[in-house]
C-alpha cells in the first residue's frame, strides 16, 4: 500500500477548499456593503429628525442643505404640503453616494 493521496484527490481538495474561501469572501464583502447602509441610514436618520425639529420648532430651511454628522456627508431637502387641513413637512436625506435613504413627515 502506498501512503499519500494522488493528484487528483489533491487537485479535488484544492478546488472545494477554493470554493469555500471565495464564498466566504463573497459574504464578507455583502456584510461589509450592509453594515455602510445602516451606518448611512442612521445617520441620515438622525439628520432628519434634527431637520425636522429645526424646521418645526425654529423655524430654519434645510432646501439642498448638507450637513457633517460623525464625519459622513447627509444631503437634506424639505418640501411642504397642505393635507386635509394639516400642514405637512416632508424631510428628505441621504448620503450623495446613496441617494435618499430617509423620508421623516410631521403634520402640524
């Protein structure tokens, strides 16, 4: 009996041990991708909220303003609309590299 394995069972090892390192790979890369969306749309969220209580509440306009949270550039636009008697503020937001992510509304 010989010890060892022939070149085929190597060259069959190799190719699902290959197989298995790109998948991972590839999973690694769609996680990576995942967590920069969320990181993005909670932080877009935030810029939101606190362009909708500064539209609200101060009385400020945020039309194609970009503000600078924790170093990511958020992109806001407000629009307002008049919804059976209620005065509605629509806040917009998201990365440039996104697009929009978020849409906040308030009815007064």
């Amino acid at each position: 009996m010989r010890k060892g394995f022939t070149l085929l069972e190597v060259l069959v090892a190799v190719a699902i041990a290959g197989m298995a390192f790109g998948t991972f790979i590839v999973l690694a890369g769609r996680s990576a991708d995942s967590t920069d969306l969320l990181l993005k749309t909670t932080l877009s969220t935030v810029a939101a909220n606190n362009a909708i209580n500064s539209i609200v509440y101060g009385g400020k306009s945020y039309n194609d303003k970009y503000v600078n949270v924790m170093g990511y550039t958020v992109k806001i636009n407000q629009d307002f609309e008049e919804l059976m008697g209620f005065r509605v503020v629509k806040v917009e937001a998201g990365t440039p590299d996104r697009g929009v992510l978020v849409e906040l509304y308030e009815a007064r």
